[in-house]
C-alpha cells in the first residue's frame, strides 16, 4: 500500500487522482490533500478518504472549514478531524507529510514549485 499526498485535490489532476485511489483502494491510501476555495468539494474528499493532514489556500477560510467539519452529522465525520493548516506554509507541511510515499501535484504555475 502507498500513502499519497494530493496537491490540489479538488482540481481536474486532484480529482482524477482521487478517483484513481478510490478504485485501487487496496493500493492507495490518501495522507494529504490540499485545496484552494472549494470547501464543499475538500469536505466531501475529507470524509471519503480520511486524511491525516489537510491545508486550504488561505487562512481566512480555515475557520469556515473547520466549523463545516465539525457540523456534520455524527454518522458523516470523519473518524478523527485531520490536522487543519493553511497558506504556503500548510502546502509545504502536507507536501512533506512524512508518511507520504508519494506527492501528486495539480496545483497550477508557481504556487506548486514550493
């Protein structure tokens, strides 16, 4: 089994990675993913792939995402919330997830090369 950090999971990379991991199950295990602004999307990958680390683009929004998370219904939460951070710095910590085996990257121009 290979854990994978996804970078830019709710985009048109992220996604189709996400659904790659979905059907090999038994050989992906999703550690990492990271998000712009769709927070409805990121909640909806959350619950279905159980992350450990999660980080969303700017801070402002972190808030929002964590009350999001912790309104769902209890049958919906996660089994435990992933750790929450944000901004360059919360890239670069679900980027090197140590127990990531491997990073895919759809995040688009400079903001991936960090």
């Amino acid at each position: 089994m290979k854990a994978i950090s996804v970078l830019g999971s709710t985009g048109s990379i992220g996604t189709q990675t996400l659904e790659i991991a979905n059907e090999c199950h038994d050989e992906f295990n999703v550690v990492a993913l990271t998000a712009g602004k769709n927070i409805d999307l990121l909640i909806e990958q959350i619950k279905q792939h159980q992350p450990e680390v999660v980080a969303i683009a700017n801070k402002e929004d972190l808030t929002e995402l964590h009350q999001k998370l912790q309104e769902l219904p209890e049958k919906e939460k996660p089994k435990s919330l992933p750790y929450l951070v944000a901004d360059k710095e919360g890239l670069n910590i679900a980027a090197s997830w140590e127990k990531s085996d491997l990073v895919v990257t759809g995040i688009v121009g400079c903001a991936g090369l960090l």
